[in-house]
C-alpha cells in the first residue's frame, strides 16, 4: 500500500515544482534528460520514472530528520508513541476489557499490562474479520496479514492504514534517501527487476484481503512502470511461469540497475532458474517469441509476444555472458548492475554469501529493512557495511526486551530502549500500531552499538527454529554456524548448498525406514552440498564425518555436550539429500493454497509431517 501514497506525495511535489516556475521547469528537464539510459524512452516516460524515485529522496530527507530528533532522547520518543497509541484506540473493546484506561504512563503500562501471545488476541481479530469494529482499534484494517508460519503455524494479524503510511514514510523513504547517497547510481532512470508475485488472496466477509503483507504486483501498480517486467505479466500466478517471463523481459534490457526481493534466497532462486534455462530464454530472444512449451494462457502469450520482436544481438550477448560460467554472470549480463536489495540476516546468509561468491560477484548487496507481518522494527542506514545490522526505530514501535537467560519465563522482567546493554541478546517485545500489545512475536536479536541512544541490532533467530529433544535448545543461529564450520573442515573446495533439520520425535507414529529410526531422541539434518562450480560431487558421508558436527555441537553448547554423555540424546543423524531437493521442497511447500512465494522461508527445523516425509524420500546417503 505504500507505494499509493508514494504516488499520491510524488504528484503533489510535481505540482510544487510546477509553482516554482520556468526556471525550475527548465532545472527539472535537464535533470531528467541526464539522467536518462534509455535511447527509446519518451520525455514523459522518463518523467514520470524520476518524480517516482526522487519524491522518496525528498521525503526521505524530511523524515530522516525526524528519525535523528528522535535517536537524541529515545525514552520520550517511545513514551509519546505509547500513550499516542493508547490514547487513539481507548473506545475499543480490547482497551476496556483490558482497562487500559487506567495507564497514564509507561510504567503504569508495564505494571499493568502482562505480556501477550498470539492466542491472547485471536478471538478478537476473529470478530474483527466478521466485520465488527471498534474491536482491537479505532481504524478497521486494510488488509488481514498472514504470517509465513516458518516457526510454526501461520497466523491473521490486522493491518491498519497508520502501519502502512509509517512503514513508507519511517521506512522507505530513509532507506531510499540513504541508498541513493552511498549509491549515486540509484539516481539514474535505470529500470529494476522486481522478483515479488500476485498471492491467491481470500477475502473477509466486508471485503478486507487476507494474505501476506509483503509488496506483491497487484498493490504496486503506481510503481510497476520503473520495473522491467510488463503488467501481463503479473497476472500469471504461478512462480516457476512468472519467474520465467520475469527473467525474459530483464534479459532483453541490458541497462537493468538493480535486482529487488524480501529475501537474498528470492535473488538466489531466480539466477538458479536463469543458469538452467538461459539456452532457452536465449532463443525466445533471438526469436522474438516465448516458449511455445510454456504453460500461460493464450491471452496472455499474445499481449506479451506483441512487445517481442527478433533481437539475435542481444541472445547473442546472453549466451557469451553465459559461457564466462556463474561467477560474476550477473554483470556481464547486465553491466550496469550496481547493486541487489533483500535481506540476508540468519540463515539468509547463505544465500547471500552464494550472490557475493558466485552469480553477483562485484555487486554490493544491502538489507535494507528489519520487518515483519507485526509492522516496521528497524532500518539499515548503513548500506556499505556487513553484516547489516538495523537500528530499531523508536517512531514505529514501543519496544521492550526480555534477556535471552530469560525467555523461558511467562512473565518476566523486561527492559527499554535506553536501558540495554552492547553485546548483550534479547527477545523483542512490541506494542505495535495495529493494537498488539506487549507482543511476544518471536524475534531474537543482539544489541551490537548504539546510534546516539537508539540500539542498532543484528537479527539472530527466530524462538520456534530452535533444535530441543532434552531441554538443552540449540538455536537456528548456533547450528548454522557449527554446521557451516563442519562442511568446511570435513571437505575441500566443497560448499553447503543448502541444509534442514528435524527433532526425531516427529518420526514417532510415521512410516518411515527403519535406518531412521534411533533409540534416544537426536536430531536429523538434511544437507545438499555442492563444488565451486555448483555441482553436486558428494553423495556420501562417513560416520567419522559424521562424528566431526556432533563434536561440533558438544563444543558450542554445553547442554548438548551435558545429555551427549549421559547418552540421553544419540549422535547427529547426517543425510545427504539429491540435488535439487530444496528447489523441490520450495515448490512443494508452494503447492498449499495459502502459502505465498514472497514470504516462503526454508524451514530450517521441518515441524510439518508432510514435508518430513518429502525431505525422506530424497536422501541419497
């Protein structure tokens, strides 16, 4: 939605710079006439391109501004946020049932107030999605967002109107504004690929969309003339279709700028797909037509092969960028490519290292925006730097924090903003704008400086990936690491291509092979590996291999090492899956009719039966 709002403010500056008179007419035409990279595009063409991208710069100024005031003294800005919430959705049901008329104060509020979970609000946005108002908050929701369910089940959190314009204006739009410092090439009208697609959206009884609250084609269509991809095109729903067409029309344009995702693995996916069917998306080019074998509707084939027409040279300089092999492919593709957007914090960092190491060498790749389906957290303002880290924005949440020794309590004591400790980890803790309070959402973090009294944080884990048999929790942050280390110390010039695991207790009751059962709980790991050039040579594993991660683990965690020697849990189970098999899980996963390719996360512990069994069927080893 915050691409409407973009529109709606970009059309008030023109009509500023309209007033301003010939001079700043005239500044205005230069200006776009330099910024320019396409020699067939029209004066109006590039117009509208740039007043698009530069009102966020300008907006982005503006609230940068704001953002920074706020940074200064973070326990009034949260306190103002706070009781502004509170004060705005006093005449509701949950505000009496819960008396939140009685706080005047943040102390009144965590006195008060206990800690909530997602159970603790359910039967409210229930009626909320019947169509009552006045239930959670004052405004009704513009969209029901659905969680990707990555740790665990999927769940409904409304939507205001208010989230969305601050997700633009606090978010956005300083991202934009710091992107285009650090990168000045982001002022050039070069057209983006944007990999985002078309959810299968249901509907509440008074018409309020139910589905993901990530950007997708059908709520970005003010914006979708500065990406590469036709508007037909987003009309075909599914991925490995749309993805197809996606790379086509990005392929044909040779001044392609930047590449855009939520996530790293988006990015990574689409050039997997690129290196595998480039011969042929190649030869649409050379022909000018698509693919007679792949599976659209005519009316669409039709609109999209109007706009082909033979181009040899281009297919030509496709399939030489190609024989170069992965490394690098991405720039000598398009070698005007300055940079790649999705996040790549946790596990999306080894997508993210794949990109920097292979297909992206030499393209910086930034992690803009710490979000979830709850509302903005945080903002990366450091686009050059790795890891990214965020700086939690004290204008879109009231935020408290629990310490990680702590996170098993019900109730326990939590922390502010201005009271947290460099180094230390934390659970977050939000009251978001869409009448969540107190929220215990999920999300790990640890607090890496300060930006003058804000915490600047790094992403660590999700509380559901963790690994826990005995009570000895190994988080998704920690097996990562030990499991990246293990592949490397046990092989040479061989990488991890891509890996999940299980808690053997989900075995229990499954009809499954004998070899896979244990005699005390362990856990399971699944991993696809691969050699530089990204095939798969390693198809079996030996059990001192296998000894080499469980060492591993009992060296990093002492609970591990603790239930290891009493023989209460038994050795890691290693499984070396056929390649392939985590693009298949992906495809799998997508099958169900609610999931959505723009949220879809490999599970890194599988918790779904169903998914345990296809993992199953592909172990080689």
């Amino acid at each position: 939605m915050y691409q409407f709002l973009a529109m709606g403010l970009a059309k008030k500056l023109l009509a500023g710079v309209s007033a301003i008179g010939l001079c700043g007419l005239g500044y205005v035409a230069y200006d776009i006439k330099r910024c320019k990279v396409y020699p067939d595009q029209t004066f109006l063409q590039a117009a509208r391109h740039y007043i698009a991208v530069r009102s966020l710069s300008i907006i982005g100024g503006i609230m940068w501004k704001k953002l920074h005031k706020a940074t200064l003294d973070v326990k009034t800005a949260q306190r103002d946020f706070l009781l502004q919430q509170i004060k705005e959705n006093a005449d509701t049901d949950f505000s009496r049932d819960m008396q939140l008329d009685k706080v005047n104060s943040v102390e009144d509020f965590r006195t008060l107030f206990p800690l909530t979970n997602y159970h603790d609000y359910s039967r409210y946005i229930g009626r909320m999605m019947s169509g009552e108002r006045n239930v959670l908050s004052t405004q009704h929701p513009i969209i029901f967002a659905v969680t990707s369910g990555t740790s665990g089940t999927s769940k409904i959190v409304p939507m205001l109107m208010k989230q969305t314009k601050l997700f633009f204006l606090e978010g956005i739009s300083v991202l934009y504004k710091c992107m285009t410092e650090a990168y000045p090439e982001a002022h050039l009208l070069h057209k983006n690929l944007k990999l985002f697609y078309t959810p299968n959206w249901r509907y509440t009884l008074d018409d309020v969309p139910i589905g993901p609250n990530s950007a997708s084609p059908d709520r970005s269509k003010d914006l979708l003339h500065i990406y590469t991809t036709p508007e037909v095109a987003y009309e075909v729903r599914s991925e490995p279709e749309a993805l197809y067409l996606y790379l086509l029309f990005a392929l044909l344009d040779p001044h392609v700028g930047m590449i855009e995702a939520n996530f790293a693995s988006i990015i990574f996916n689409a050039f997997s797909t690129l290196e595998l069917q480039l011969p042929q998306l190649a030869e649409d080019i050379e022909k000018g037509a698509i693919d007679p074998k792949l599976n659209i509707e005519d009316s669409v084939r039709e609109k999209l092969n109007q706009m082909l027409k033979p181009n040899p040279k281009r297919a030509s300089e496709i399939r030489e960028a190609a024989e170069g092999g992965k490394v690098g492919l991405a720039q000598r593709i398009w070698p005007e490519l300055y940079l790649l957007l999705g996040a790549d914090t946790g596990t999306f960092d080894l997508y993210a290292e794949k990109l920097r190491n292979g297909y992206c060498k030499g393209v910086p790749l930034y992690s803009p925006i710490y979000a979830a389906s709850e509302g903005l957290l945080g903002i990366n303002i450091w686009p050059k730097s790795y890891p990214s880290r965020y700086l939690l924005h004290p204008r879109t949440q009231f935020f408290e924090f629990i310490p990680e020794q702590l996170m098993d309590s019900e109730e326990p004591a939590t922390y502010l903003m201005h009271q947290l400790k460099e180094g230390k980890t934390y659970e977050l803790v939000i009251t978001n704008p869409s009448c969540l309070y107190r929220y215990r959402f999920g999300d790990v973090v640890q607090v890496v400086g300060f930006y003058n009294q804000c915490p600047i944080v790094e992403f660590k884990y999700r509380k559901g990936q963790f690994l826990n048999v005995r009570g000895e929790k190994i988080s998704e942050a920690m097996f990562y690491e030990v499991l990246k280390g293990a592949v490397t110390k046990i092989w040479t010039n061989i990488s991890l291509a891509d890996y999940c695991c299980l808690e053997s207790v989900i075995l229990d009751g499954l009809d499954v092979p004998k070899e896979f059962k244990t005699s005390q709980p362990c856990y399971h790991v699944f991993i696809e590996l691969e050699n530089e050039d990204g095939t798969q040579v390693v198809k079996s594993i030996t059990n001192a291999q296998k000894t080499m991660l469980d060492d591993a683990l009992m060296v990093h965690s002492y609970p591990y090492s603790s239930f290891r020697h009493k023989r209460s849990i038994d050795p890691v189970q290693v499984h070396i899956v056929e390649r392939g098999s985590f693009v298949a899980l992906r495809r799998f996963m997508l099958d169900h009719p609610a999931a959505a390719s723009n949220q879809y996360k490999v599970p890194r512990v599988l918790r779904d039966e169903k998914a345990v069994k296809f993992m199953l069927a592909k172990v080689v080893n």
